[in-house]
C-alpha cells in the first residue's frame, strides 16, 4: 500500500507467528547500530506479509498479538522512512500503526507511536504540532518501557524551539519523573527503547535552543553524559545516528565558545561515523551547524571555512534517497 494511505486492515495471523514476531524483533533490536536501507526492506516485506495474514482471518478471529506485531513492523517503518527524509512516508505508517494499537489495545505502543508523530513534526519544524501530539500521548500510559520518557523529552525541545523556557523546563522534570516510573524494560528493545544517553542528549538539545550561557554550560555537561553513556557500548552495538546528534550537540557548544578546534573534532567524528549510516536527522542538524558557524565572529577563520567545506561535501555526496520511487 502506499505509505501516504492509512489502511485498517483485517486481522489473522501469519504462518508460525513466534517466528515471525521473532524476526520483527531481530530487526528492531539491530535498527539503531545498523544502515538503515537493507533493515527498512525487510520491514516493508513483513509488512506485507502481515497485513495479508490480518486481511484473511474474519473479524471474530482478530489476534491482537499479529496487530501488535503489525504496529510494531510499521512503527519501525515509519522511523526508517524519517531516516531517509521521507516525512509523509513515515506520518502513512504513523497512522497504521496507530490503527494497529488501538486495535490490539497496547498502550505503550500508542504512546510511543504518538512520540514518533510528535519527533517528525519537530524535525519538519512544526513546533506547536509536536508540542500537541506529546501532550496527546501522554493518555496513553504504558505499563512498561521509555514510551513515556521520549514523548516528555520530544515536548521539551519542540518548546524550547518555540522558546517557551518555562513549558520546557516542566516538561524536562516530566522527562526524569517518567524515567522514575518506567516499571520494566521496552519488549523489544532496540529502536523501541529510549535509553538515558539519548534522553540527556534530548536535555542538552533542551538547553542549547533555549540559550544563554548558564544553559550553554547545562548542555554541555547533558550531552557529554550522553556521549560517555553511549561509548560504554561495545563497538558493534553502538547507537550510531544517536551518538552522532549527541556529537552535533557538543559541536553546537564549541561553536558558541569560538572553540572552533573542538567542534572540528566532533564533527569530523560524526563525518566518519555517518559515512555509512546517513540519517535526515545528522544531515539537518549539520546545515543547521552551518548556519551557526556562518554567524561566530570566526567566520572567516580557515577552520570555519574548512569545516563549512566538509559538512557541504558530505551532505552533497548523499544524493537520491534510496527510497525514492520505492514503494513504501
């Protein structure tokens, strides 16, 4: 189905279904330390399958595990599809997947899939969408997992960028008292959890669009926590794309300490790492790197020059998104 459409399909199952919940799960877990092509194929493939398995069972047979499962596949769809820069893409599975939670009845799935609503209304620069849809989520409780830390984290930096500092900051206290409460880990993890580098690269994040120097300082400390979080994994199980925006961060900070030497270091390192996992997300926040290096009074210093030069290369040479004339 085109990933613009929104479809409620019927409900069934498909054959040796623990297998097959089994390979959703294996996906999901590799999603963050993996190239997100190849893993949005295979999604797009058991989508199918499983929404052909929904479409043949009566409506008296529906199995709420094969609707979660579906959820689950078009929920990491939906994130893979941001990945690659197609936002109506993503916001299609967005609404099948939320189909499929209601329908199966699993509140952290709702909520985490409203998180994801409310993300790509953020990266698409609707603040006061992302802002609602957060707000919205919070309905949704879920027994279990993070869902609710990312959505109170996401509402923190959508008002940040509105610049309501005072709305930022109670959302950012909602972020830690959710994290107190989460009363088990994600099922599954991977893609599906919302671990605490990410949320204190999120605070950072936070601090650094509200501005001023004493929250330059708050980011500075938020985000190095983060990093140093996500470097205790072993190489192999590195959060990529999420270690490189909690990089583009202390990057942000050095710029605004003119210490163009050390946001080099950062950015240089994010060059290397997304060389093999592009991201929309890395890609606008280094354009947004460039416009910051383009207003310090270093502007014109060879290091600015050199790194608005690199950043260019790089986003140039991503050319056509795989994606593109793909069916979603």
């Amino acid at each position: 189905m085109p990933a613009s459409e929104s479809r409620v399909p019927a409900q069934g199952g498909p054959q040796a279904p623990e297998r097959f919940h089994g390979e959703v799960v294996r996906i999901i877990v590799a999603y963050p330390h993996q190239p997100v092509f190849p893993l949005f194929v295979e999604l797009r493939e058991m989508r199918d399958k499983a929404l052909k398995a929904l479409e043949r069972r009566k409506p008296a047979e529906r199995s709420r595990e094969l609707l979660r499962t579906t959820g689950l596949i078009c929920a990491a769809m939906a994130n893979a599809a941001f990945d690659q820069g197609r936002l109506s893409a993503a916001e299609g599975q967005v609404r099948t997947a939320h189909r499929c939670a209601e329908l199966a009845e699993d509140q952290a799935l709702r909520c985490w899939i409203r998180g994801t609503e409310a993300l790509i209304a953020y990266w698409d620069e609707r603040h006061r969408d992302a802002v609602e849809l957060a707000a919205d989520g919070r309905r949704f409780v879920p027994e279990i997992g993070t869902a609710m830390v990312r959505l109170a984290a996401v509402e923190a930096r959508a008002h940040a960028h509105l610049g309501d500092a005072i709305a930022a900051e109670q959302a950012l206290a909602r972020t830690a008292l959710a994290r107190s409460e989460v009363g088990g880990p994600d099922q599954p993890g991977g893609l599906m959890e919302f671990p605490l580098p990410k949320q204190q690269a999120y605070a950072a994040t936070t601090e650094l669009w509200l501005g001023g120097q004493h929250r330059l300082a708050r980011a500075e400390r938020a985000v190095t926590e983060a990093i140093e979080g996500y470097l205790q994994d072993p190489p192999e199980r590195t959060r990529v794309g999420e270690l490189c925006l909690a990089r583009l961060d202390l990057a942000a900070v050095r710029i605004a300490a003119d210490d163009l030497d050390g946001a080099g270091e950062q950015i240089g390192a994010v060059l290397t790492a997304a060389a093999s996992r592009r991201t929309e997300a890395v890609v606008r926040r280094l354009r947004q790197l460039v416009r910051a290096l383009h207003r310090t009074r270093h502007q014109s210093a060879p290091q600015a020059i050199e790194l608005r030069e690199r950043i260019g290369a790089f986003c140039a040479a991503r050319g056509v998104s795989p994606l593109v004339n793909i069916p979603a």
